[in-house]
C-alpha cells in the first residue's frame, strides 16, 4: 500500500483535505460507533491534523493537540483508520508516527490519551499506561492513559 503522510495545522488545511477529515471521524465516530456527538469541538483550530492518504482517499487521521490546549500534556485524539483500509496494519503506523510527531513539534513530555476501553491492548503496545478511573464518553467506556 502506498500511503502518503502530511501533517498540517488547521489554518493550511486545504478545503478538500478538512472535508475528507471530517467525513472520515463521520463515518466511523459517528455512525459505525453509532454515537451521537459534537465531532466538531472548537479544538481542531488548535491542533496540528496528521493524514495518511492512498491516492486522494484518506486512510487514516489524528489530531495532535499542544501541552495546555486539551489536557496538561500533549495529547493525540481523534485517532481513525478509514474501515477500507483496516487490517494492514496501518493503524499501528498512524499512531507511531503520531507519537514521534509529537515529540518532533512538542518535545519530549509525556502524551496523554483519552482511549477506548476495546482498544487498551493496542495503546499499551505503545508504552500507555492507564490513569484514572474509565468514563463513559458519549455512550461508550473511555479511560485516560499516559505516556511518558
């Protein structure tokens, strides 16, 4: 698969490249998930938006977030690898370069998450480690986790 990365920050998002974010988290937040939230925050404006494309589709997307902007720490959220492109594991690459990218535009303090309970296993793979008690965040278990 031959997928192209980009990270840019809100305001040099192109048109097309916020609407295919946007209709990704959609897709899988909203109606796979089958959760009726406010997707659109008011923090993407903050957040650097790292992309993933195969060809002009998008494969799968974070939003990195500031220490100060979400939580105290840096955070990574949003985290979403499009269902056409599951199981190859491209959502272990997303979420690597997402950490280093952190740390290349943030520095080296530690990064929190607000994580799925289901995908515990997967973040730990990362160094994460839970904080905190787990949450229910529209309708589905969440709970904290830090790495550091």
């Amino acid at each position: 698969m031959n997928i192209h990365w980009y990270c840019k920050p809100f305001n040099d998002l192109l048109p097309q490249e916020l609407y295919k974010i946007m209709q990704l988290r959609n897709e899988v937040f909203v109606v796979e998930q089958n959760c009726v939230f406010q997707d659109a925050d008011n923090k993407d404006e903050g957040c650097l938006h790292f992309m993933g494309f195969v060809n002009d589709e998008l494969a799968a997307y974070t939003r990195l977030a500031p220490p100060g902007y979400i939580y105290k720490e840096v955070s990574i959220g949003r985290v979403v690898t499009s269902p056409a492109h599951r199981n190859k594991g491209l959502g272990r690459e997303l979420m690597q370069r997402s950490i280093d990218l952190c740390k290349h535009y943030f520095g080296d303090g530690p990064i929190k998450i607000g994580a799925q309970c289901y995908l515990l296993k997967f973040y730990e793979s990362f160094g994460f480690k839970i904080i905190g008690e787990r949450y229910d965040e529209d309708g589905i278990e969440h709970v904290h986790m830090l790495l550091e």
